[in-house]
C-alpha cells in the first residue's frame, strides 16, 4: 500500500498566514498611529497650560513673567539677573535684544516666576547646569510633552510673546545648546510640527499662531523657515514637507 506524502503548505493555509501577518501589521502601525496622536494631544495640552498661566499672571501682576523685576519683590517673587532690560513687556536675553538670541535668562526666567506664582511648575530637562534663581534653584529648559529630550524657551517676537519648541540639549550657554552654527536645525519631524499646527492653527507653517522657525548660534538671527525641502518644501514655506523622515523643524508657537 503506497502512502502519499504532502509537503509545503496549500493555497487555502497560505492565504490564511498572509491574513494574520497583515493583521499584526495593520494592528502595529494603527498602534503607532494612536502613540502618536496621544503624544501631541499631550504635547499641545502643555501649551494651552502655559498659556492659560500666562494670561494669569499678566492679569495678576500687570507684567510679563521673566520680565519683572522693579516689583517682583513686593510680590513674593524672585527679580532674577539684573543684566538687560527688564520690565519693559519684552522676554529678551540679558543684552535687551529680541527676538532669541544667545542667553537664556528672561526666556527661562519666564518659567520660574510662572512657577513661583504657582501658576504653572514645568517638568526640567535633565543633566543641564542650569542657571541661579533666587540664589538657590537653578531653572534649565522645561521638557516637552511630546518627547522629554527636547525643550523650550520663551521669547518675544512681532509684538507678542512666544514658546519656542525644539531645545536639543544644554550643553552650553546658548539657548540651543548648540553655539556657533550658522542655521540650527530642528528636533521634529515636519509631520508632527504639521499635526501641531493643524491642530492648533491653520496648517500654514510661514503664517498665523504656530510658525516653522530656524536660529543661529551665535547672535540675533532668527527667522522664518524657508529652506526648501527640510522642513517646508519650498522658499516660499506655504506648507511643511511631510513626506521627510528627518527631524527638520523647530516651532513658534503664540502664547498671548
């Protein structure tokens, strides 16, 4: 009597296993797809926060939180670096200047007298020196929602007052972490800094309440995003280049 032997696999078990590898597949990137959009719910949470206690202390104290100095004592509050010029409703650097430039203290000052005031207490960055507040703390970047390697400030820019999202690293003095180059690039992907502002503004990166932005290391250079294909697909940065897998793009975002 013979005996047959089959081997391999039929059409009907085949189709069968591509079904459930399509399946896990499909499940991993719908996964990711909600990781994603939870961590910039989170992140634009954050902002909204800060803007909120922003408002608050305007409302409070009639001053910009950073920028007070004259009256922060009669406040409770700590009056900070005397370098620069203070109480003039500008978040600059300790020389005046505005927008960012290559110092720190008024745009993270901003966050210990928000945090002073108990109005908003920022999760740090880590491994950064910092710098002296009220002759103890020190203050250092606060961590972004999104993903706590990164960082912000805030600064003045056009009249307004802004969070500048996309601090690398504290490794020096500059406001970036990365003095001296000529164009510092960014920390997010054009995808993400496009959901940001889609989410909050009108999906326009070189208009509006949430601007593509670039800045140099080494003085007040700071400006629109318009190099092509990076984060913006052309000079003319009417939209972010989406389809890049590098992180491009660093934000402006309107907290006033």
């Amino acid at each position: 009597m013979r005996v047959s032997c089959r081997n391999g696999f039929t059409l009907i078990e085949l189709s069968i296993v591509l079904v459930v590898i399509g399946l896990i597949a499909g499940g991993i990137m719908v996964g990711n797809h909600l990781i994603e959009a939870a961590a910039i719910r989170a992140q634009i949470r954050q902002l909204e926060q800060i803007k909120i206690a922003l408002s608050v202390f305007k409302q409070k104290y009639d001053a910009i939180p950073g920028d007070i100095r004259v009256r922060a004592a009669q406040f409770g509050l700590t009056q900070g670096n005397s370098a620069g010029f203070r109480d003039n409703g500008l978040i600059s650097d300790m020389g005046g200047q505005s927008p960012i430039v290559n110092s720190p203290y008024e745009p993270l000052y901003f966050f210990g007298h928000l945090q002073e005031a108990q109005l908003y207490v920022p999760d740090y960055m880590t491994g950064c020196a910092g710098y002296v507040w009220n002759g103890v703390t020190t203050i250092t970047y606060p961590k972004l929602a999104f993903d706590a390697s990164m960082g912000m400030v805030a600064t003045s820019y056009n009249g307004g007052h802004w969070l500048y999202l996309g601090i690398s690293n504290c490794a020096s003095g500059y406001f970036n972490g990365q003095a001296g180059s000529a164009d510092q690039n960014g920390t997010l992907l054009p995808s993400i800094a496009y959901a940001i502002d889609q989410k909050m503004d009108n999906s326009s990166p070189n208009s509006g309440q949430v601007l593509a932005f670039r800045s140099s290391g080494s003085g007040p250079v700071d400006r629109p995003d318009i190099l092509a294909n990076q984060c913006v697909t052309t000079v003319a940065a009417t939209n972010y280049n989406i389809i890049s897998t590098t992180k491009w793009c660093k934000l402006l975002i309107r907290a006033d």
